[in-house]
C-alpha cells in the first residue's frame, strides 16, 4: 500500500505551511528519512521527512503553493503503483475534498453570482469533468480567465491552483480597468505598462498601439516582477488582516537617556567584573525591554488581547521582540519577562534573536505575545507607526536617541542645555484602549526609563 505524506502541523497555532522547495523529484528512490521538501510559517522552516520508503510516485502540489496541515502533499510507494488509488483510499484526503466540496456546491446553488464571470461558460465544463477548487476558482475569476483550455493536475485531473498560474503566464497580465471589462477576447500583447493590455486593447481588439511616427520610441525598459510569497506573504497578509480589524492610533513621545548612557559607559569601564556579573553584553534595547516588563503590570489594559468582543488580560508579560532576519520579520516571544532579571531578559533576547536569524526557533517560542517591542532607533529611526502584532492592543516602537533641548535654571532668565532622549512610539488598538490611558502608559514608562538606575537597584 502507498504512504500518503500530508503536511505535518508545526505547532498547535500554524494551519498552513508554505512549500519553499522540494528536495525530491517523482520517480526518485527514497528512504523513510529522506527529506521530502522544505515548509516554512510565518515562524519558521523545516524540513519534512519522507516517512516511508520507496518510489516518489506523485507530488502534489508546487513550490510556493501554501498547504493547510494535515492535506496530503506527496505519494510514496512500489514502482509503477496507482497513486490516485493511495489517495482515494486516505482519509486525510477524503476529509480535505469533504470540507472543500461545500464550496463548490455552493455555486450551484447561486446560479446568478457569477453571471459576468468569464467563469460561467465552463462551469458545465467543470461539473462533467475534472471539478476545480476553490483557490483555484477564485484566482481565475480575479484575473479574467476562462477555464476552458486549462487542464488540471491536481488529484484526479481536478483544476488546482497551480494550473490557473501557469495559464496566466502564457497570458499578458491585464490593467485593473482590462479586468472589469469582464470576460472577452484578451489580445497576445498590451500597449500599457509592462506590456499589460489595457482596456483601449480589449475594445480595439488590437495588439500593441501603433507608434507616431513623428515620436520616436524609446528604449525597451527592464522590469524584474518578484511574486510575493513564503514568509513575505504572511506577513503582509498579517499586516493587512491588522490593519483591517483594529483601529489604529499612535501616540509619539520621548524619554530622558542620560541613566541609559551612563549604565551603559559604567558597564563597560568595569570590563571584567562586568564579564563576570553577565553585563558586559547588555544593551540600551535590553534595558528598555526590561523597563517595559517592569511598568506593564501597572498598566494590565495594555498587556491584552482584543477577542472579537472580549479584551483578554493577563497577569503575567510575555514579551514580544520583533526581529530582523534576512526571512522576513519575526516576532519571538520572552515569556514571564516580569519575572525575569535584566540578565535573563538580555540572554533570552539574544538567543530567540540568533535562533530566528538561523531559521531555528520552535514554532512555540514564535506565538503567545501580550505586548510587543520593535527597535528602528540603530537605523537612525527617530518616529514611526508600528503596526499592531494582532490580537495585542499595543505595540511600543524604540527610536533613536537624539539631543533635545531642556531648561538650565528657573524662572524666565534661565538658559538651556542639550540632553540626551530616547523616542518611543506607541501604537493602540483604540477598539480596546483610549488615547488617555495609553498616554498615562507612556508617560509612566519615560519616567521609569529616565531613572532606569533606581529601577535596576529595586528589581
């Protein structure tokens, strides 16, 4: 009997992995523990083994295709055996078509839906022969394609979404205005940028437009177009999906640096014995860390989630750190940092930071945040908007430290001076939190900051 190999689910929070490359072709030899492909989350990658040995009969879906867990994604049997036979008989498989033919039906029960689809005409079409999923029949109907003279791949000839894309490369992509024109001729090549067809293209029915001849044409421009997938994918889906579903407000302030700057010359003047206490790498962001878990619990509305209509609070700070890799962003996540010393948060730090620049963090280390950090302040970053990492109600962005100007003396005669501040700024979800409250937060973390020496003597 052929092994059917679904995709393993990374943690008890992933649903779908990303295929970023297939280590096997069909028809190879394998082993139990041949590795299959690579998947990726918005987390991190892995690799997938085989689980049987045998002969690469079929793999189902392409690189880039994002997979929900548990669908079969490869057959692994004897040479020569059917494996649409293995499939049928899965039950992986037959739960993965059973969720999937609602939708399906669905169409057939709203025949006027689609009535100025380019879909409509091959819908009998797909009913006799090969069936067409959902993915697949929503990228088609985005883009104006006709089913027609697509074939399907997928389990038992069915059309999936790969097959819609590779149809679409052998056409010229289309402008916005070309779409909504709806179905109709489509020509071998466009007059707008990039080659696109136009609409003046689909109503002329012409190919390229002619050029004056008293114009002379200009040379031919290089566009490189890069699909947005793996990991780039998911976090601009998140971006979106946060951006959607919360109302967005940030507040912009600024601390004094003066302690941060002098805890930190202290620290390295004592060299050695820094070494030995563990201070010697501790940073300004490690020390802004540890202010925020010290000050979150007085704020316990900040350290919360926005569930559909409940705010979720939580005793205990687990520190979200977003982290640049050269994947995409990624937020691990310093658990109880509350009760935590500055030199447990500054190792823990650096190692989900090491872990997820070298694709190693557990998906469990990557989920579970009730407020998040970001630092743009060694970019030179002196104000932004942080996007929310949803469902938290808040997110503290760390700028750089700049001179600002503050009164030497009293009274109206007195001068200034320049000292040293820090910048944060704040993002709230304002379904969940107020302006006010949220400024009371900020405010009482720049104090903390400001005398972050009597903050590390108290603990």
């Amino acid at each position: 009997m052929a092994h059917v190999l679904i995709m393993p689910r990374q943690g008890n929070t992933v649903e779908s992995c990303i295929i970023t490359d297939w280590k096997v072709k069909e028809g190879d030899t394998v082993s139990s523990d041949t590795t299959i492909c690579e998947v990726e989350t918005d987390k991190a990658s892995f690799e997938v083994p085989a689980g049987a040995a045998g002969t690469v009969l079929k793999l189902l879906n392409a690189s880039g295709d994002d997979v929900p867990v548990l669908q079969p994604i490869a057959v692994i049997g004897a040479a020569g055996e059917d494996w649409q036979a293995a499939l049928s008989q899965d039950s992986s498989h037959k739960a993965v078509e059973k969720q999937e033919e609602p939708a399906i039906s669905n169409e057939k029960e709203k025949p006027d839906t689609f009535t100025s689809s380019p879909l409509n005409a091959s819908v009998s079409l797909r009913e006799q022969f090969t069936g067409i999923s959902p993915r697949a029949r929503n990228l088609a109907e985005k883009e104006v394609l006709s089913l027609e003279r697509v074939s399907g791949t997928g389990p038992g000839g069915r059309i999936i979404e790969r097959d819609v894309t590779a149809a679409l490369e052998d056409r010229p992509p289309l402008t916005a205005a070309a779409k909504a024109a709806g179905p109709g001729a489509v020509p071998a090549a466009g007059s707008g940028f990039g080659g696109r067809v136009t609409l003046a293209d689909r109503t002329a029915g012409a190919g390229l437009a002619a050029v004056s001849p008293q114009q002379s044409p200009l040379p031919t421009e290089t566009i490189t177009e890069t699909p947005i997938k793996g990991i780039r994918k998911i976090i601009a889906d998140r971006m979106y999906k946060s951006l959607a579903e919360s109302a967005q407000f940030t507040l912009n302030s600024s601390a004094p640096a003066v302690k941060l700057q002098e805890f930190r010359a202290g620290v390295k003047s004592q060299g050695g014995l820094a070494e030995e206490l563990g201070l010697s790498k501790i940073t300004i962001n490690d020390l802004i860390l540890f202010a925020v878990s010290r000050t979150l619990p007085r704020f316990p509305y900040m350290n919360a989630h926005k569930d559909g209509e409940m705010i979720k609070t939580f005793e205990r700070v687990h520190l979200g750190v977003a982290v640049d890799t050269s994947r995409g962003l990624m937020v691990p996540v310093i658990r109880n940092a509350n009760l935590l010393s500055l030199t447990q948060i500054s190792s823990e730090a650096k190692r989900l930071a090491f872990a997820c620049q070298n694709g190693a963090a557990n998906p469990d280390e990557l989920s579970g945040s009730t407020f998040t950090v970001t630092s743009l302040g060694s970019l030179g970053i002196t104000s932004f908007t942080p996007v929310l990492n949803y469902p938290e109600v808040a997110i503290l962005g760390v700028c750089g430290i700049e001179l600002k100007p503050v009164a030497a003396g009293e009274g109206n005669s007195c001068g200034a001076r320049f000292e040293p501040h820090i910048g944060f700024s704040l993002t709230i979800n304002h379904q969940a939190v107020d302006g006010a409250p949220a400024a009371r937060f900020l405010k009482a973390l720049g104090e903390t900051v400001a005398h972050i020496d009597l903050l590390l003597v108290t603990g």
